[in-house]
C-alpha cells in the first residue's frame, strides 16, 4: 500500500510566498499539492525551483489574479484547465488532473462573490452550478476523485470565529451554503470533518486586525472526496505553520491521506 498526501493551499501569489513554498514542501513533502492564486501567467510560475524539489507541475495562470496549480511527486497525465459551462468565463479558476495513475483531483478556486448585491454574487452562484455539474460528471466514473480549494464557503456558523461579523458576506448567504451542501449530497466527503468533527478550526486569517494573532479564522479551504476515494481516508487536518511565517499567505494547507 503506498500512502499519498494530498494538500491544498490557496497561496496569494506564488512570487510573493516563493520562499515560504519552497519550505514547505521541503519540510512537509505532500505527495500532490493544488495551489489557488498563483496570479500569474503559466510562462511566470517558478516551474523550475518547484521540479528541482521532485514535482511535476501544469498551471491554468492568469496575469496578477487567480490562477491554479497542480503539483505532484508523480507524472501528471491528462491535465484539463478550465471549468466547462460557460465560454465565456476567462478566469483561470478550475484546474484538474490524474496524479499516481488513479486519482482524479482538481484545485479549485471558487468566486468571492463579495459584495453581495453586485454581479460577483450571481456569478459565484453559477460558478457553483457549473462546478456541480463537473462534479456529477467525474464521480459517474466511479474513481477516486478528489476536488480541493478554496471554495469561499464557510459551511457553519461554527466554522467562523463570529457568524454575527459574516452575516451579509457572500460566504456564508444561504444560497452559497445551499450549492455546497448539494454538492456534498452527490456523496462526497469533507476529508477534515472525516476526523475533525471538533468547532472552530481554521484555514483563513484575515491581513487586518490582528485577525491571526487573535485566532479570529474562517474555514474555507476544502478537500471533497469520492465515495472511492474515501474508502482510502486515513488522515486529515490543517497545518498552521506557514500562516505564522513573515510574509505569509493568509491561507494556511488543508490536507488529508489516502492509502492506495
């Protein structure tokens, strides 16, 4: 049985966290890794300090926003950048791959959708429609699968370190929260939850007062699995160290392990 680590990290611009990435990987080792916000363009992704670690990488960049990657100590074969439904959406937000052969994963950087009462919001709701719709098409193939990212929901109240502060952001409307339990009731798995059941446990702290040090978090970042793939489920958590570095992302990994 070989044990594979799968991480995701939503790193807020990989020239600015460079540093801190490479450490990472080096000290962690995760198996894959699916990065959200590199913000920058495939040319710009500092492909080769990452393969001179063991990776394998394809990005789907865009210049200074977005942008998604995947990494992987195996070769990464049928890569597909981009999430169907909508031709006329060009933002680099969706990014999926087979990793050891077997494993189908996506790094997944959902919409904001702030401020609600704008066109972000809607188009965060569709994103979610069209995300579904992949979804349903990936588990009909009865794989493990495994859909990690920043998904920009908080599921539950208990997933904030006060509802009250986040009750009119667009990651915790009802509609947001809706879309991400209906795709949970395909069958999928919250890898974190499988082991984690326990309140206030966070992926995200906020640049602003002081948010990090107060413990003032969200969880947002979120690894979804197969039916298949949790069949293989042996661990899971967060690992906080990076959000302590000097110039950290305000994200933090999410990972969990499969034994294949």
């Amino acid at each position: 049985m070989t044990t594979v680590k799968i991480a995701t990290w939503n790193v807020n611009s990989i020239k600015a966290r460079l540093q801190n990435v490479l450490a990472w990987l080096k000290s962690f080792s995760p198996d894959v890794v699916l990065f959200q916000e590199i913000k920058c363009v495939d040319d710009a992704f500092p492909r080769l300090e990452i393969e001179d670690l063991g990776y394998n990488v394809v990005t789907h960049g865009q210049k200074t926003y977005n942008g998604v990657a995947i990494l992987s100590k195996s070769p990464i074969e049928d890569a597909a950048p981009g999430l169907p439904g909508d031709d006329g959406d060009d933002h680099a937000r969706y990014l999926e791959a087979t990793v050891f052969g077997k494993i189908r994963v996506a790094s997944i950087y959902l919409p904001n959708g702030n401020p609600i009462d704008t066109p972000k919001f809607p188009y965060k709701l569709a994103w979610m429609d069209r995300l579904k719709a992949q979804m349903m098409r990936t588990l009909s193939l009865e794989e493990m699968a495994v859909f990690g990212g920043d998904y920009n929901v908080i599921p539950k109240d208990s997933d904030v370190y006060d509802a009250r502060a986040y009750a009119m952001d667009a990651l915790m409307q009802p509609d947001s929260r809706a879309r991400f339990r209906s795709m949970l009731h395909l069958g999928l798995t919250d890898a974190l939850r499988a082991f984690h059941p326990e309140e206030h446990l966070y992926s995200y702290w906020d640049y602003q007062a002081g948010a990090w040090q107060k413990d003032h978090g969200l969880l947002i970042d979120h690894l979804l699995v197969s039916p298949q793939a949790a069949d293989k489920l042996v661990n899971s958590g967060i690992d906080k160290g990076p959000r302590g570095k000097e110039k950290a992302s305000d994200h933090t990994p999410v990972w969990c392990e499969l034994e294949i």
